[in-house]
C-alpha cells in the first residue's frame, strides 16, 4: 500500500479555497483511483509554510500510476480552480 500527501505551499500572494478542494478536487481524484482508494482527506495546516495538504491511500504504486494516466490531465487541469500555487506531492510506502 502506498501514500499519497499533496501539499500546497503558503506565499504572500498565494491562494488556496479548502472548500472546493475537499468537495470537488478530492473526490475526484478519490474517483479516479476507484477501487485502488482505500481512503483519502483533507487538513487545513496549521502552519506558516503551508495552506493545507491532501493524502489518499492506494493498494499499489502500479494502480495509483494506472489511474493518473488515464485522469491525471484532468485532475491536475482542476488545481487552477482552488489554488494558484503547484501543489508538492510526496509518495511512499506505507510502513504501518
């Protein structure tokens, strides 16, 4: 099982809307993993550096791949909606 945590840095002019992120963006990367989500959320960040992160878990590196294939352009086509800054995303192996 893998990790996915997407995380979108903070900046004087940056911008980032929680809400469309956790009932549009999020479901629609849940959806596009399908049956290889085994779960996924949201967080607003308690921090300086950061406006939030996003993490989803999937079964396998191969599935997550397979997914953003077939939807990754849509799905990152979407960041423009709900944040002006490039989202960092950070992949690993779930150890528990």
């Amino acid at each position: 099982m893998i990790s996915v945590l997407i995380m979108y840095p903070k900046s004087d002019d940056s911008t980032f809307d929680m809400d469309y992120y956790v009932e549009t963006h999020m479901p629609m990367l849940a959806s596009a993993l399908g049956d290889a989500c085994v779960g996924w959320g949201a967080s607003t960040a308690k921090s300086k550096t950061w406006h939030g992160y996003g993490w989803a878990l999937c079964e396998s590196q191969e599935a997550f791949d397979a997914a953003m294939a077939k939807a990754g352009g849509d799905i990152m086509g979407d960041v423009p909606n709900y944040t002006n800054v490039q989202p960092e995303m950070i992949i690993g192996d779930v150890a528990r």
